[in-house]
C-alpha cells in the first residue's frame, strides 16, 4: 500500500490540465473499513493536502457522525476521489474531476483495500462511475433510492455549501437519510 501510495504522490498524468500543478491527495490503509470516493480537491484541500480539509468535510463529518479523529484515521477511512488534484475553476464552481485519475488508480487502490465493507460514493461522478446503469436518471433518485445500492455502495449528495440549494429543497436527505448513513457508518466503525 504505502509503495502505491507513493506511486500516486508523483502521479503528473495530467500536469498540463491543472491550474495550481499537481498535488495528489488520497489516504488510505490496507486496514480502511470505509472508502469515500468524492469528487476532486478544492483550493483549500490543495494547499493544505489534508482530504475534506474544509467546509464540505465539515458538512461530510457531520453526516457521518464522526470525530474528526475518527475520519483522519486510514484504518476507517480511505479517501479516493474521482480526481486527486485541483481541477481547476469553471463557471459555477470548480471543474469536474479529471477523467485520468479513477481508470489509472482506482483498481489498484482498491486491490489492496480487502477489509472495506461500504464505500461511500459522493455526487453525482462518483455515482456514475460506480453504479454505471444502476444509478438513476438524477443525483436525486440515486440517492433517494440508496437501499437498492446497500451493503456495498451509499450514494450521498455533495456536502458543498454550494450545494446547499439542493439540500433545502430536498429536506428528506438530512432528516431521514444521514441518520441511517450515521448508523451503517457506526455498525461498521464498532
């Protein structure tokens, strides 16, 4: 694991593509229990090379309903997002992740990842990367229907303040949802 790892550090596949230049940042263990795959670091997780290192790991960490202790710590968590460097701003918000990273070191990482019982897959790239034709037509439906996706896969929304149109017009993902995530991601975490 930590030659992987280490392998991914230098990763400079798409160093041409990448604003701020590369910066790799994906954690895991050959321990981890659960696997986050989100979309891409932002600025501040660029610069700090700490995963969620911001408001939507905040957000994120709430929903899990863990420590901050807890979410850091590999043998719980491994952190693999569709990309693993800053994309980049587009218009409304950051780019989308690059295309490069999930078919280039995904498969690898999750060889080595023999004791995950979920993985917890955030927006709507990851979602459709994973679930291919079971995901839904919308984010919505996906994630509304996350029992059909369970004991392997919990689709979530972005935790993004950005996306916080979506979670007030969709109140039944905080109420009646992030409970149950709370209590899969406790069961396993015991």
């Amino acid at each position: 694991m930590e030659k992987l790892l280490g392998k991914i550090s230098q990763c400079s596949i798409c160093k041409a593509h990448l604003p701020l230049g590369p910066r790799p940042v994906v954690t895991a263990h050959k321990d981890s229990k659960i696997i986050i795959i989100g979309q891409a670091p932002g600025t501040k997780v660029h610069n700090s090379g700490i995963p969620w290192d911001d408001q939507s790991g905040k957000k994120l960490r709430q929903w899990l309903g863990v420590s901050d202790a807890d979410f850091y710590d590999p043998k719980n968590f491994a952190i693999m997002p569709m990309g693993f460097c800053y994309p980049g701003k587009g218009k409304a918000g950051d780019l989308p992740p690059r295309k490069e990273c999930a078919p280039e070191w995904h498969e690898a990482l999750l060889k080595q990842l023999p004791k995950v019982e979920l993985v917890i897959l955030i927006g709507a790239y990851a979602q459709k990367y994973y679930l291919k034709d079971k995901a839904k037509r919308t984010l919505t439906e996906t994630v509304g229907d996350y029992k059909a996706y369970l004991p392997k896969y919990f689709p979530v929304p972005h935790p993004s303040p950005t996306n916080r149109f979506w979670r007030s017009k969709n109140p039944w993902f905080e109420l009646t949802i992030v409970p149950e995530l709370q209590q899969v991601v406790k069961q396993i975490l015991k």
